[in-house]
C-alpha cells in the first residue's frame, strides 16, 4: 500500500502498475484506510 500525498490524475494507476498494492491519498479517512488495508490484506469488509 502507497500513502501520498501526490493525488493529481493518473496517479493511482501509475503506482499500481509499478507494483503497489493499494494507493490512499492524502488527507484520508480513518475508515478509507481501514478499507484499504482490509483490501491489501484480502480480508472480508465487514470485519
């Protein structure tokens, strides 16, 4: 997972295709980032 604060367009796909997991950009949401953990971390959402 990639936290930053670089949010500009084509940002998000430029990271994954380098080989990140997941990509949160700044300023975030507790829950966004429990999210996207969960989904690094391939567990179900409602845990």
């Amino acid at each position: 997972m990639f936290l930053t604060a670089r949010a500009l367009p084509g940002e998000m796909d430029r990271f994954l295709t380098a080989g990140f997991f997941g990509y949160l950009p700044k300023p975030m949401l507790t829950r966004d980032l429990a999210a996207e953990m969960k989904q690094v971390m391939k567990l179900p959402e409602n845990r």
